[in-house]
C-alpha cells in the first residue's frame, strides 16, 4: 500500500478514535515507569505475584488474533510486551483496534510472563498518546538511506536503538570529561559565540549582521583568544565545551559546525598538555573496554599507555623519506605526490608532504611534537630551536583529535606573528585582535593549552567512521521540501 494511502487510513483512524472520545493527541500522562524498569518488576522466583506498572512508548510490533492483541512497545530504557485482552479492556478494546506501528500509548496494567516465557504487561487500562500519520521504517530496521537518516534523524532515532546507544553514550563521555577536569580544579567557562573579530585560528568564518549595533560579526571559529584573556584575569585553569564554526568543507571528518573541548592551564607547558590528554581519553576508554582497545571500522586501536611521541621531522623522514631541512628534496617529494609546491612558501610546502604522507599512517595514539613556527602563530618556539614550535598534535586512526601549544604570551613577538599571518589573507579578514595584544601586556602567566575535537573522539569511542553519525543534526544540502 503506498504511503499516501496508508496516511490516509491513519487519519480515519485518529477521527474514529476522537469520535469513540478520545483525544487522538494525548494529555499529561503521570506515574510513567522506564519498560526497562517495569521488565525488572517481574520475579522469576515468584511468578505468581504480578505487580503493577504504568508504562508508555512506541508501538514497534503489533499482532492481532482476534479477542488478543499483542504489542511490543519501545522507550529509550528498551522493549516491553503488553497484553490486550477484549474481555479486561472492555469499552477500550475499540480503541486498541485502531492502534497502528508507530503510534505512542501508554498502558495501565500488571507484569507477568506468557506461556512462551516472555515478560508482559497485561493491560487493563489503555490511552492513545499521540497517533502517528507517517508509517514507520519497514520491519523496524532503521532507515536504510543514509541521506534520509541524517535529514530525519527523529525516524531513525525511534527506528534504531543503536543510533540512540551512540547519543547516550556521545552524552555520558561529555559528562565523564567535564566531571574530569572539574576534580582537577578547572573551571567551565562560556565565551562569545560571536565575536568582531575572527581569530584563534587559521579558517574561513561565518559572517552575521547585528542590526542594533549595524556591525558584522563573526561566528566564532575558535575560542583561544577569550579564553586566554581569563589567565590574564587570574583564572589558572579554564576550559570550555562548545560549538566552533568553520565556513569549510564537509566530509566524514569535518562538519562546519562542530563541539569542540578547549582548556587553559597556567604555569604548565605542552608537556603538562600531552599527559593531561592521555589521561583524560585513556579514562574514557578505560570505561568502555578496560583491556584498552576498540575498534573503528576495519582497525583495532590500541590505547595501552604510554602512547608515542614523536617529532614532526623524524615523522617527516620515516614516511617521506626527506629531511626536513632539504627544502630541495621536499620540493621533489611534493610534485612526486602530485602537489602543485611552485608557488608555495617552504613551510606551506612542507607540511603538504607530511599531511599527504605521515597523517594516516599514525593508527594508534601518536603525539606529533615541535611543528614548524611558521604554522604555529600562538605557540611559543623551542628555545634552542626558534625554527619549530612548542606544539603537538594528536593523531589516532589517521585523524588530528587534539592540539595543543607551549603558549605564547610575548606581546611583542605576539604582535608580530599577527601581523605575518594577517599579510597573506583578504582585507576584510586581516584585522588584528589588538585587544588581545593589550592584554598579554598586562601580563598572562606562562601556559599550556589544548583543543580535542569532541565529535571525532566520539567517533573513535563509538565505532563511527562517519562524522555525520555522531552529530545529532548534521549539516545538509539542500533539498525540495518533503510533501506534507
């Protein structure tokens, strides 16, 4: 029956039940017990008591054999049977007639268990909650159009408790770390969403209007530079959980609107950042396996501690097979992979060759330490080396998670570092932050500072090898209106 016509029939159905008086829609419905928890009310060791439950959820089977109906409802807590017997619901057994798959009922009635051994709620009172117009998923497998599962994720949601399991848990590990770092005596902090000037990062901005103010304003692609201006405030230890924006690309890796996890910690170095973070994720994981592997897609990674630490350039060497001094072989290096390095700065140049050849060999935990400073504008350079800068990022399963500086808090080496970096960019974007500079010059303690990608660490922790499955609502293209 095509869908049209099945809607169609549902809508008979929700006048009849108006007409039978009932709101088709639903009212308040108190005293609801998770079916998870109205299972556990039945005692095998005493089958013979049958206690009494409230339960509500949606209909995701239903058998009629004449004088019984059975259903199988679904909430967030799992599945329950319920038992519908004309001759307990009377005047009801009506009402329990024109219910359909999909449709959300509560139920009044007492646990018991079946001749077949299953665990039931045998009703004696029944309430239509709210009528459902649209036909569920076929056979309650989940959507399987992948484009249609991100565009009605609410189908897949009630359609899948697997796609829910991943959200709860995204949810519990978000806690875990907030929990964390509170223990460790940092402080959550909000800063603007919006900001006049885009900076903390090298990425292109969405753009807004304030019309009271009649400026535009930047969505913000990192919150760096606020959150640094509270360690001039005398806060040691901050961090922020919270959306960033990027007016980029979209992949299984990237989405333009994105949570991300960034702190500050006061008197502490990248050092302090790089245990701080294998710390943190090794807890995570702890939690979800303690043996310390999981698997993301085809991989097994393994996160037994101490994780490696290695150089950008012994990297470099290791899968390049060029020193990262011998600009000429780089340069050799780079159009043997097909990379267009002739108009290219040599630090531009050199970091291609490492994203296309050292990236996704990094499969378990790997700290890439001391980048080149020319990439690294809010990073303090290594002291003996001022050409590499005190940075690191984390790679695991060939994805950058986490990213973290020795910062830099010298105003006048500050300033400078701006000012090369704004050269190169649009005259609309190159503004500097001279706020942030008149800060530093009031002093901000020497620090550590760290960002890790929240939706690609709960990619790893859920085995989602798409972006798109742990965001509840990704981003889509457009598309013509669904027909009502």
């Amino acid at each position: 029956m095509a869908k049209e016509k099945l809607s169609e029939d549902r809508l008979n159905k929700a006048q009849k039940i108006r007409e039978l008086g009932y709101d088709p829609y639903g009212q308040r419905f108190d005293g609801v017990i998770p079916l998870a928890q109205a299972k556990a009310l039945f005692d095998p060791d005493n089958p013979e008591k049958h206690p009494p439950a409230r339960i509500a959820g949606r209909i995701i089977f239903l058998r009629d054999i004449g004088s019984l109906i059975f259903i199988r409802l679904r909430d967030s807590s799992g599945e329950l049977q319920i038992g519908l017997s004309k001759k307990h619901l009377g005047q009801q057994w009506k009402l329990a007639k024109l219910f359909d798959l999909g449709d959300i009922i509560g139920a009044d009635g007492q646990i018991g268990i079946t001749k077949t051994g299953e665990i039931t709620l045998w009703a004696t009172e029944i309430t239509i909650l709210a009528k459902a117009i649209n036909p569920p998923p076929e056979k309650w497998h989940g959507l399987t159009d992948t484009e249609l599962r991100y565009r009605q994720r609410y189908v897949d949601l009630f359609s899948n408790p697997e796609v829910q399991k991943t959200f709860k848990l995204r949810s519990e590990l978000i806690a875990q770390i907030r929990t964390m770092l509170t223990e460790q005596g940092f402080l959550e902090v909000e800063t603007p969403m919006m900001q006049a000037i885009a900076g903390g990062a090298a990425a292109r901005p969405f753009i807004t209007h304030h019309n009271a103010l009649d400026i535009d304003l930047y969505l913000r692609i990192s919150p760096e530079l606020y959150l640094k201006r509270l360690l001039v405030g005398g806060f040691e230890k901050v961090f922020e959980i919270n959306r960033n924006f990027r007016n980029e690309g979209i992949s299984t890796q990237h989405n333009p609107e994105f949570t991300m996890m960034e702190l500050y910690q006061a008197y502490a170095d990248y050092n302090d950042m790089m245990d701080l973070t294998e710390q943190l994720i090794s807890q995570l994981v702890r939690k979800i396996n303690p043996e310390m592997k999981l698997p993301f897609g085809e991989l097994t990674i393994d996160y037994t501690q101490p994780w490696q630490r290695k150089t950008y350039a012994e990297l470099l060497k290791e899968h390049a097979g060029v020193d990262i001094n011998d600009i000429d072989a780089v340069r050799a290096k780079a159009r043997q992979l097909d990379i267009e390095e002739a108009t290219m700065d040599d630090t531009v140049v050199i970091n291609e060759v490492f994203e296309a050849t050292v990236e996704d060999k990094l499969i378990n935990p790997t700290f890439v330490i001391d980048y080149p400073a020319p990439l690294c504008p809010l990073t303090k350079p290594k002291p003996d080396n001022p050409d590499l800068a005190l940075r690191f990022e984390l790679f695991i399963a060939g994805m950058e998670l986490a990213n973290a500086y020795t910062e830099l808090n010298d105003p006048k080496i500050q300033k400078r570092n701006f000012e090369i970096q704004l050269a190169g960019q649009e005259e609309t974007m190159a503004v500097m932050d001279h706020d942030f500079i008149n800060a530093l010059r009031y002093g901000m303690p020497p620090a550590g500072g760290l960002g890790i990608g929240i939706d690609r660490l709960i990619m790893l922790m859920t085995n989602s090898t798409s972006i798109r499955d742990v965001i509840l609502f990704p981003l889509q293209k457009p598309k013509e209106q669904l027909t009502e």
